[in-house]
C-alpha cells in the first residue's frame, strides 16, 4: 500500500528572534497541495517573492554556518532546522512565509518549528509520496570530510565527528529516522558553538540574536550552558542539520547516510551530486510521455481556446528535445475572423505552438516544476506553407542553450512531413509570480 503525501492541517505562526540578524521575526506555516513540496515566501519584501527550496539556489557563499537560499536580496537565511522538522515529520508540501531573511532562531533546535507543527495537525494527501531510492553507493570525499549514502529500506544516518577540544573529541552515533525517533532524539538538538569563536562571528554580523538560550557555547573546559538535553547532544544536532540539508533533495530519501566531519556546504554539495547521479528529482512529479491534455495542463497555464498543444509525444532530457503535436480542428474560434472565406492558422498561432511545446517540455523537468516558462524572444521566424483546417501539425523544439532562468530553442513545424514554420524561441523561466507564457 502506497504511503500518501502529507501537509499541515491548518495556518500556523511561530514568532521569536533571528539568530544573525537579531530582529523580531515571524514565520507562518500553510497547508499546501499535492506535489507542490516547500517554498518559502518573503513577505516583507514588496514583491514577496517565492525562494524555492533547491540545492540549485543554495547561495554556498553563505552556507558555512547555515544554509542559505535565493539570490539578490530574495534570500533567506538559517533554514536549516526549519526544514529538518519539516522533512522529519514527513511533511511533503508546505508553504512557509517569513517577514524577514530568516526565520526565528527559537531555542536553537527544530523543536520549536516540530512542536507548532504538530499543532497545526498532519493531514494525508490524495497522492501517493514519492522516496529517492538508490542502487548503489554515492560518495563524496574532501579534505577530512566524508559523505556517502547506501542502499536501504529506510532512512538512517550515521554521523562521525573529530574535534580537537576535550569536552567533544571523536564521538559517532546512528540512527534509525522515522518521526518518532526523529521527534524525541533528533528535534531537541541544540546547535552548539565554541566560545573562541563568538567574538569573530559578531565582529563579522553574525549570531546577533544568539545567546545561551538558543545555543549550547562549548568553553576551554565544557560546555558553558547547564544542562544538556543528551549527553552527545552536539552529534545528535549534526544529525538534525543533515535531515535540514538534505530536505534541498525535494523528497524523503531511502538510504543509509554515513558522515564523517561533514557541515552544510559539504552537505549541499554532496546533495547536488545525489541528484547529478541520479539524474533527476524524484520527488518532483515526473511526466511520462506521451504526455496528455490533462498533463500538459499540470505545467501549462493556458486553457482553452489558448492551449494550442494537445499532446507531448517525446521528452529527451539528456539531448534536449521535445516534440508535441497541434491538432488544427475546422471548429477553432480564430478561424471565425481570420481570412474566414479561406481558413488559415495565423502565423503567429504557429509560433505560440511551439512556444507552447517549448515551454511544456522545459517545465517538465524537475528544475523546472511550478515554473512558468514566458516566450521572450522570436527570431528568424518563416513560414513556408499554410496551416489549414484538417492538418496534423508535428512540432519538434531542440534546446541549443539553457540557463537556470533563461533557454534558446530551434522550433520547426511539419504537416505532412513537410516544413510549415520555423523559428527560434527564446523562453524567459520565472516563478509563478502571475505572469505565463505568452
């Protein structure tokens, strides 16, 4: 029986300081739909733009101390044990705005987020949850630094750590994650932090809202706060911070994860390989071809009479190629006005059929999910013969360049075999900010 995918029962707010900024700041949690997973939202900026939570906008500048997501000021800041519990809770959409760059620092652990969580009530979806799955080991080696995950049923992680300081030494620990264990052994977890170090990190404006309230501080002798919630406490919040880093995959992994010294960056960069290696997101909606009316209306904003594709036959991802299909029927609406003595397809049509093949392949790929992708450019379009009531028009689109926000494609239509328009199309990828492809 297929686990189904599960978001938050109701609109939640956690308020409190933010651990580097300082300043008051208030996250809200919100339910959001099936396959949808995270995104946060600034809603302090005027725009309140969406910041994907991506191992692609990771801004690893920032991320030694923390992770950080966006680019320009469309950042957030510190969102690591946000998403711990999140993905240790088994939350699989969820919305989350913050009225500043980062979220509040709580009591340094992801109880605080864990606890308003479960407030708000774990609710299943009507989609059966999609797991990253492996078949044979993955592995990352640095300068001291190890990661690699295995295969496995589950998910467990196993953490080695080597700090020359008495009170911490080489200590390891395993465990088996489920929300249970993660609930009581994991959320608790404070992040911790050596007392020779917290001069530097002021002088530099950082951990203006730290205090040994939200940290444990580890001084020449021991730790400095009183009470320890577990005796390997700093091992079990390493832990906590790789189901953080790790929720970037955009799905629940099944593997047995083994860490040795490892810290954000190296967690995100070995992240980035997972998913070179295994080629895609999995737990992205994936879209098999042929692709159906219904399907390509879950990456496509248009409805009729503007959807002008009714089919995705090929998504070649490794080769850059989408080809689609455009059914001209009698009964279109724009043969009404448009030379109605002598129906042809107006050019221009053509042209947003392709775009729309395009724009329905790139959108398909995982990077690409909840994007929309807007016709920027036309260039060298021809058109070589009429379009008429009855064809069968064969789109093909190959990318000839591709960014993460902006792809030039060759576009050629066929009826018959037989070339009716070219062009090449410029897409412009942004997030779904109210503007769709022309």
């Amino acid at each position: 029986m297929s686990v189904l995918q599960q978001t938050i029962g109701r609109e939640i707010s956690y308020t409190g300081v933010g651990l580097h900024t300082g300043n008051a700041t208030t996250i809200t949690f919100k339910p959001a739909p099936p396959d949808h997973g995270y995104v946060f939202i600034r809603t302090d900026l005027p725009s309140q733009p969406r910041v994907e939570v991506d191992p692609d906008n990771v801004m690893v500048e920032e991320s030694i101390l923390q992770t950080a997501l966006g680019r320009g000021e469309e950042q957030i800041h510190t969102v690591e044990h946000v998403l711990s519990a999140v993905r240790g809770l088994g939350i699989d959409n969820l919305i989350m705005e913050v009225n500043s760059n980062e979220p509040p620092v709580g009591d340094g652990s992801a109880k605080p987020f864990v606890d308003v969580l479960l407030e708000a009530g774990l609710v299943s979806q009507d989609r059966p949850r999609n797991y990253i799955t492996i078949s044979e080991p993955i592995w990352l080696f640095e300068e001291g630094l190890e990661l690699a995950v295995v295969p496995s049923n589950t998910l467990e992680i196993t953490f080695k750590i080597n700090y020359d300081h008495p009170a911490i030494g080489i200590r390891s620990a395993s465990f088996l994650i489920t929300p249970e264990t993660f609930v009581k052994e994991i959320a608790p977890a404070r992040t911790f932090c050596f007392l020779r170090d917290v001069e530097k990190m002021r002088e530099s404006g950082k951990i203006k809202g730290g205090s040994l309230d939200c940290a444990l501080v580890i001084g020449d002798e021991g730790v400095l706060n009183e009470d320890l919630r577990f005796e390997d406490e700093i091992i079990r919040h390493k832990i906590l911070d790789v189901i953080g880093d790790f929720a970037l995959l955009g799905a629940p992994l099944k593997a047995h994860i083994v860490a040795v010294r490892s810290g954000h960056a190296f967690n995100v960069e070995f992240v980035r390989k997972i998913e070179r290696t295994l080629g895609i997101k999995r737990g992205r909606p994936v879209f098999n071809v042929p692709m159906s009316l219904e399907s390509i209306k879950k990456v496509l904003p248009h409805r009729y009479p503007f959807l002008l594709v009714d089919r995705i036959t090929r998504i070649d991802e490794e080769n850059g190629v989408f080809e689609g299909i455009k059914c001209v029927s009698g009964n279109e609406p724009f043969f009404e006005g448009h030379f109605p003595d002598q129906a042809i397809m107006p050019g221009v049509l053509i042209l947003e059929s392709m775009a729309q093949v395009g724009g329905a392949g790139i959108l398909s790929l995982p990077p690409n999910h909840g994007k929309y992708a807007y016709l920027a450019g036309v260039d060298g379009a021809k058109f070589r013969k009429p379009v008429v009531p009855g064809d069968r028009m064969m789109i093909e689109c190959k990318i000839r360049k591709f960014r993460k926000t902006t792809g030039v494609a060759d576009c050629v239509a066929r009826v018959d075999d037989q070339i009716v328009a070219e062009a090449v199309l410029t897409f412009a990828i942004i997030k779904q900010q109210g503007m769709a492809m022309s």
